[in-house]
C-alpha cells in the first residue's frame, strides 16, 4: 500500500468508497500530509492554493469526524468570497453523498437574509459562508455556534486583504475554545502567523512545493515600452493564439474596466469581473464565462479569487502581479486537470524587479520574448459560440437542469450537442446554447412549459 493511497486513513467505509467513486485515486501532497493531524483532532495550518486538493482535505477531515445524529452545526468554514463558499459547499456535498442526511448551509453576503434565517432554524451540521454574514447572523442570535468542533479558515491571507480581520475576529469569540483550527493560506504573511499564535493551540505547519506551476504551466514573458504597447502586446497574444477561455489580470479596478473596454470596443467578446461590481452582475459575468458565451474575462486578483474553471486555456497578466506567490497563484489556474497551460506576463522596465523575483522561484533566467507577428492584428476579434439565456425561476421553483434540457430538446427542439452548460441557482436558471440556434431555443423556453408552468426568458447580453 502506497502511503498516498486514501485507504491508509482510517476514514469510513462509505466515505473512502465514494472518494475513489470520484475517481480521486492517491491523495494530493496537501492531503497526504494534512489529513493524519486533522483526523487526529489537531489543528493545521496548511500553506496550500486552490487546485492544490485542500478543499477535499478539510472536508474529508470533517466528514470523518462529524456526528451525523446530532443536529446541530458542528463544523463552520469560512472563506473571502461567495463564489468559494458556494465551490466549498458544492465540493462538501459530493464528498459527503453517501453518508445520510448530512446538512450543509451556505451563509454569503450578496443573497436575501430572511431565507437564510429560515434554513438556520431548520437546522444544519456544516456552515460555509463569508465573513460579513456570519458575523451578521452571530450578532442577530440568529446563528448558534456553542457546539462547533471544527473551525476552518480557507484562503485566510485573502480574508485578512480584503480587510475581514475584526468579522473574523468577532466569529472566533463565539465559538468555543475547546474546538479543533485549520487555517489554510496560499501565503503565510505575518499578519497569518499572528493570528494563529492567538487562535490555535500548537498548530502542525504544512508547506506543499508548487511544483504543479512548474511543470504544467508554460510561462511566457514579453517586455513592453508603456502602455501602448502594452495594449497591442495584449491583442497581438489574444489574436495569435485564439484561445477559447482566458483570464487576463490586471493590478486595479479601474484598468481592469478600462481595459474590458477597450477590448470590447475592438470586437472581442469580453466582461470585466471586479470589486465595483455589483453581485448579480458578479454572478452574470462568472456565468457567461464558465459557460463559454464569453471569452476573456479581465479581472483583479480578489474578484477572480475562486474561480473554478478547469479548462483555462490562458492567463494573461497584463502587468506583473505584486509578488511572486500571487503571480504563481495567477499562472496556476491554467495547467489544471492534468492539462497544459500557457501564461503570458508583460511588463516594462519597472517591473523588471518582479520579473527577477519570479525567475528566482522558477529556477531560471526569465528573458523577454518576441511578440507574434503584427499581422496577427488584422485577424478577427475573439468571439465565443455560445449566448447564455436566463430563465426567471430555479431551485425555488423546482427546476432542475433536465427540465431545461427537456423543453429546449423536445419536439422540433434545438439538438442536445447545440445546448451547453446549465446552471440552476436559487430563483434563476442560465443556460448555454449554440448562437446559431439562440431564437429557435429562446422561443421553445418562453412557449414550453417546465414544471407545468411557462417561465420568463431572456437573452443575457455579455
Ligand atoms: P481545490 O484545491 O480544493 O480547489 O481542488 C482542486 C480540484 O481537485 C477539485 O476539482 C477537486 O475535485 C479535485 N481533487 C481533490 N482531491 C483530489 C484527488 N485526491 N485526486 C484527484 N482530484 C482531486
């Protein structure tokens, strides 16, 4: 028996079944290493990224350690940003399907607070939300966390950046001091190593190589006079390579719009995803994007924090991140999957000093490349062959994705290759279908029934 092998844990029957049902077949570096402390009830600070198999580390451990037949909230995770809240909920669930009756309630800013009250009184084993909102919840007495065994913090070096420090703060006081701390951190500041001295009591520190970003990930670096340049650099990539999905990061808010902008202005099809924004449009844009009815998404580090797309073609950071470990947590959301990946920097001479950083860590001599050919520039502007149609009901309604599926397939309907990804939220639905066919499937929605009942349809704009 390999020591990476999950049956070395001494995890449940049904929950080891189901982890090699998901096809997990050895466990990550992060697991191998954080899963004995954790199932031995110590607390862990793990310096681990996303992609690196964390979330599947702390939910194994809580899993294995929860008490399904007492029902009351044993177990509170707590990350920046609501979309990884939700990916963490969703990642829970599926680890835990073959166990009965385990509750998991998501607690995010950005959605209604009365329904959330609701779902609290009836009752839940697992909590994961945002800061803000749990805080909010704890001093409504509208949450309990008097019998919490498990306290995790995801990604706490974003937590504390985005200034969540006194919420978090407020959480831990109302939870009792007798429980069991994980701390997860792509980094480990000292603002990270403070607060786990005051936190966790004689915490096991895992450190695991990013060896991934290495091997999987080809890095390109080309060197720009200013920000003309800059902007051509960016097209003459875009146009060169076409690739299907990509993420171009920018350092601020602004440039981050200005630049969606300009792209837009070009003919591409492109959102900007920041901090400005508002959640539905947060939501809308993280849609049209997972879904391929976009193809570049410009964003900051924070707002592209959890996002999940396994089949990034691209990164582009249109200037050099602020340090090396956002850079290689930039570059590592392509290569995943076991897939190739390609991430291009371009930087002047003033960010030259990061670009040495960045050589250092890579082990090499980062010198600048030459761009693709300016004939590239004539070429047509990216456009992606899907248009996402959203649908005013969803789980609330009872629709499920086949109910969808169904009535865009039925008779005379569009074909089931020309449909894409559905997405089936709380009071809506988005669906992805082929533009050729756009009409003919907004016209099967709004005439079909789903559920016995006609829906309102409409075709988001990107
Ligand atoms: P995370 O770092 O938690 O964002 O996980 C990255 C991805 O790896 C998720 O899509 C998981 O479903 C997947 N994953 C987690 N653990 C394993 C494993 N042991 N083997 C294969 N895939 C895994």
């Amino acid at each position: 028996m390999n020591k990476t092998d999950f049956s070395t844990l001494n995890l449940q029957p049904e929950l080891l079944k189901n982890v090699l049902s998901l096809g997990y077949e050895t466990m990550t570096p992060v697991q191998a290493q954080s899963l004995p402390p954790i199932l031995q009830k110590k607390d862990v600070i793990a310096q681990a990224k996303t992609g690196s198999g964390k979330t599947a580390a702390f939910g194994l451990g809580l899993l294995s350690l929860l008490k399904v037949s007492q029902f009351r909230i044993q177990a509170l995770i707590i990350c920046p940003t609501r979309e990884l809240a939700d990916q963490v909920a969703k990642e829970i669930r599926k680890l835990a399907r073959t166990i009965h009756n385990v509750k998991v309630l998501t607690l995010c800013g950005g959605a209604p607070f009365g329904p959330q009250i609701g779902s609290l009184e009836h009752g839940a084993h697992i909590i994961v939300g945002t800061p803000g909102r749990i805080e909010e919840h704890l001093t409504k007495n509208t949450l309990n966390l008097a019998h919490l065994n498990l306290l995790v913090l995801d990604e706490a070096d974003r937590m504390l950046e985005m200034g969540f420090q006194s919420s978090i703060d407020a959480i831990i006081e109302r939870t009792p001091v007798n429980r069991q701390t994980l701390l997860f951190s792509a980094t480990y500041p000292e603002e990270i190593q403070k607060i786990s001295q005051d936190i966790m009591r004689q915490p096991v520190m895992i450190t695991v190589e990013a060896e991934h970003d290495h091997h999987s990930i080809t890095q390109h670096f080309f060197k720009v006079d200013d920000n003309q340049q800059r902007m051509k650099a960016l097209r003459l990539l875009l146009l060169d390579s076409r690739p299907e999905s990509t993420v171009v990061f920018c350092n601020t808010k602004r440039e981050t719009q200005e630049i969606a902008n300009r792209l837009a202005g070009e003919g591409f099809s492109v959102l900007a995803l920041h901090g400005d924004l508002e959640q539905k449009e947060r939501d809308q844009t993280l849609v049209q994007f997972v879904n391929k009815s976009i193809s570049i998404l410009v964003a900051t580090d924070v707002a592209a924090r959890g996002l999940d797309i396994d089949s990034l073609d691209l990164v582009i950071n249109y200037q050099v991140a602020r340090d090396t470990q956002v850079h290689i947590h930039r570059t590592g959301r392509t290569g995943r999957a076991g897939k190739q990946g390609v991430a291009c920097s371009l930087y002047d001479d003033s960010e030259g000093y990061k670009v040495a950083l960045i050589g250092d860590y890579l082990d090499r001599i980062i010198e600048s490349e030459v761009l693709p050919a300016e004939r590239s520039l004539k070429s047509l502007p990216i456009t992606s062959s899907m248009v996402t149609l959203q649908i005013d009901g969803g789980k609330k309604q009872k629709l499920r994705p086949g109910d969808i599926l169904g009535a865009l397939t039925g008779a005379n309907g569009v074909k089931g290759n020309q449909v894409g990804k559905i997405q089936v939220f709380s009071q809506r639905a988005y669906v992805a279908v082929s533009k050729e066919v756009v009409s003919h499937a907004l016209n099967k929605l709004e005439t079909g029934k789903m559920k016995g009942r006609a829906f309102r349809v409409r075709i988001l704009k990107s």
